[in-house]
C-alpha cells in the first residue's frame, strides 16, 4: 500500500474538474474584473491625498527651506544623485561631440611630423619649451583652422584630445589625429607653420638654433591605449547611469522634485511643489481584462492547492495506484445539488463521464465480480460503501447481485466494525470520487487483513 504522505494527482482528471465548474470561475473572475479595477483607484486616491498632504506641508517652502527639512539621509541621497546627474549630462555631451567618435582608433590615420633641434646646446630645453607650445590654445587655434570648415567651431577640448607629442633629448615627434572628412594639407601647414611661427621668439629667450624636419608623413596608427580609456570611460558612465536610476527608484515625490529643481538650476527661491496625479478611470477595459485574467488564475491556483493538500480520493485509479485493489469499473449519475449544482455543470460532466453512465456500466461490474467470485470459489461477499452513507447506487449492485447470481451479499455503510466481517469470504470496496477519503480506505482495508477478508475490487462511484 503506498504511503498516506505521497498525492497522486491527475492532471487530466483536474483539468477536467475545471471545465466542470466554468461557471463558478466565470463568476470569480466576473468578480475581480469588478474588485481589481476599484482596488487600484483606491490606491490612485490614497497617493494622490499623500502628495497633496506633501504639497500643502511645503508650499511656499523655497528648494532650500525643503531641501534642509529632508533628513540626512535623503538630503544626501538627493545632492549625489544631482552630483550624478550632472556627470552623466557632461559624459553624454562629450561623447555626442567628441572627435575621436569620428576616427577609427584601430586604424587611425595620422600626421607625424618630427623635428630635430640642432645649433644649440640647450637642445632638451628648446625641445621641452616647443613640446609646451604646441598645447596651447593658440596651436589648438592653428589646428581647428588647419582641419578644416567644418571644424571650425569644436571646441578646444576636443582638439587637444588629437595631439600627442613625444619628445627625447633634440628630437620631437607629434602626432594629431585626423577625423573623417578633415583638410589633411591644411593641417600639415598649420602644425609646421605654427611651430616656424615661433622660432624667432625661442632664439631670443633660447639662443639660437635649428629645427630641421625629419619626418613628415601620413601614417596609419593602432592607439589601444586610447581605445581602452574610452572604453573604460563608458563603462565607467554606463554604471553611474545604472546606479542613478536604481537610487531614483527609492525616492520619494518630494526628493524627485528637489533633485529636478538642483538638475534644471532653479532659482534658490523657486517654490518646489508636488507632480499632479491623474485618476485613471476604474472600469477601463485594461483594468477589466486583468482582473478578469487575476480572478481566473486564482481560482485555478485555489483549485490546484485543494487537490494537493485535501486527503480525498480524486480518481478511481488511485485504489490500484494506492492500495492495490483492482478497480471493477467506475459508475456516473450526476448528483449534485445545492452551491454544487452551481459549481459542477452537467453538459462537461456528462461529457467526461459519458462512458460510465447507465445501467450497462452495472451489468459489467456486477459481472465482474461474479466471475472473481467464481474463480475463487466464494458465495459469501459484502459490499463495503466506504466512508459513506447508503447509496441507492450501492443497492443496486448489491440487490443484483443477489437476484441473478445467488450470491450472498452483505451491505455495509459508514463505519465498519469487526462483527460485519464474520462469515464474510471477501470484499468488495465501493468509493465516491472527492467524497471517500483515503484514511478510511486504508483503515477498513487494514481491519479486512486483520480478517483474511480479501479485497477482490473496487467499485468507483463519479
């Protein structure tokens, strides 16, 4: 016999159980269609009394007065997420109108020039003074120039990011990336000029000397150097981003609107005031299909845990399953009244149970358990209706038995006592699906071992 702790469940039998009661789960889920959109707008309400609550108590309030009444902890919260915001904002611009958006740093092409210094003895300090000039804005001015029209109003941050300058002793080398589209000529003459431009001046301050070019070539470059800082850099935005958006997520109205006033620079005695709420209509037809929807999952979720967890026989299959006991057939008649009538309609239980219902399912039970009874030589039987009442359905069998097969039979309802077994040679169990529970199969089926009353058959009552 299998363990009272293991559930058989057939999800065929409970899918067809469902279908048995479309009705009342038509009117569960017509139910929340009802409830669900009525609890939202009571939820619409209550936040939209909080926020005018919130708006009341700080109007007039400056961004200031209302920022220093938050508590430290969401004060602070506020000033780093502006912080943030602030840095994503600047990282978003720089990288909409950065140059080096425009250059493939794999293959990027490039101007070298280089210079040697000769004539001079300082040579390393005229190396250094002219590595300094070309950073400075006037040479950034010369380059913007040299790259061409349309570059002519990037800023000069942007250019900078395309010089690089090496320098060794009297040899200077420098480097500018090109971006698409630029005058490649324009800014070799502007980066050779610009340096010719003040030789005169370094003489002067310097000493004499010679700057002989050496180099000067249109070169492709791999900068993984660059490539990585920039990846880094987005990386590095990318998770700010997603840090600032998880912490406006815990925020409440009056820190959003706080941190908008900081983010828009607002005047310091700009009032801050709650965002307006809107009342979605209840009974729109979103709101009534889902509660629909919720009602019907809840229903199926209800009925699921009540197969798993309710200790009644859901199928006649489970007396083999369980206990071992041959199932003789399964007999239908729907039955049901009251608040079940309502739950169980009759077409899909007519349809499911259509091949037990009538008498024929009584003739081939009933001649089941003759010809056990005469295989095994037994003249004595009892029908046992298990944790039941008397069932006319049970008389049946009983009284055909006894009139067509002279068969002596013994019908016993409800509890089952020791003397119903004497001069008893076998049983026959009859159950009632989600009527019979499995404790009192297994305890009148233990007290028929006690007897050596074989159990020769079930009879299952749907």
């Amino acid at each position: 016999m299998q363990s009272d702790n293991v559930i058989n469940v057939s999800i065929k039998e409970f899918l067809w159980s469902l279908l048995e009661q479309w009705k009342l789960m038509l009117l569960v889920g017509l139910a929340f269609a009802v409830i669900f959109p009525l609890i939202l707008v009571q939820k619409d309400k209550k936040a939209a009394a909080e926020r005018a609550a919130s708006e009341a108590q700080y109007a007039g309030l400056s961004r200031d007065e209302i920022l220093n009444k938050l508590d430290d902890s969401s004060r602070q919260a506020v000033l780093t997420a502006a912080y943030q915001a602030n840095v994503i904002s600047n990282m978003d611009d720089y990288n909409a109108n950065t140059l080096l958006a425009h250059i493939n740093l794999n293959n990027a092409k490039t101007l070298h020039i280089k210079w040697i210094i000769t004539g001079s003895e300082n040579a390393s300090g005229i190396t250094s003074a002219y590595d300094a000039i070309l950073h400075d804005s006037v040479t950034v001015d010369s380059i913007r120039n040299g790259l061409g029209t349309d570059y002519s109003d990037v800023k000069e941050v942007y250019i900078r990011e395309l010089v690089t300058t090496v320098t060794a002793d009297n040899a200077l080398d420098v480097f500018v990336l090109i971006p698409q589209g630029a005058d490649d000529e324009g800014l070799r003459n502007a980066v050779e000029g610009n340096v010719a431009s003040v030789g005169d001046s370094f003489a002067s301050s310097l000493g004499d000397h010679n700057m002989v070019i050496v180099e000067n070539e249109i070169i492709y470059t791999n900068n993984l150097e660059l490539t990585e800082q920039i990846l880094e850099r987005n990386n590095a935005l990318q998770l700010l981003r997603e840090t600032y958006e998880a912490n406006l997520l815990t925020f409440s109205d009056l820190q959003l609107n706080v941190l908008n006033s900081l983010i828009s620079g607002a005047e310091d005695n700009a009032a801050v005031t709650g965002s307006a709420v809107s009342i979605t209509p209840a009974f729109t037809k979103g709101r009534l299909v889902i509660g629909f929807i919720i009602g019907i999952v809840i229903y199926v979720f209800a009925s699921l845990m009540y197969v798993l967890f309710n200790s009644k026989l859901q199928s006649g299959d489970h007396l083999n399953k369980s206990y071992g006991i041959r199932l003789l057939g399964k007999n239908s008649q729907y039955g049901y009244k009251g608040i079940k009538k309502l739950a169980h309609s009759k077409i899909f239980y007519n349809l499911h149970n259509k091949r037990y219902q009538g008498d024929t399912t009584v003739d081939s039970i009933s001649e089941s358990i003759v010809q056990s009874c005469k295989h095994n030589n037994l003249s004595r039987i009892v029908l046992i209706s298990v944790g039941s009442k008397d069932d006319k359905r049970v008389k049946q069998f009983a009284e055909k038995l006894e009139k067509e097969n002279l068969i002596s039979v013994k019908l016993i309802s409800g509890e089952v006592a020791d003397k119903d077994l004497e001069n008893i040679e076998a049983a026959v169990f009859c159950v009632e699906k989600d009527v019979t529970d499995h404790k009192d199969i297994a305890k009148v089926y233990e007290l028929c071992n006690c007897y050596n009353c074989p159990v020769i058959g079930g009879i299952c009552l749907v």
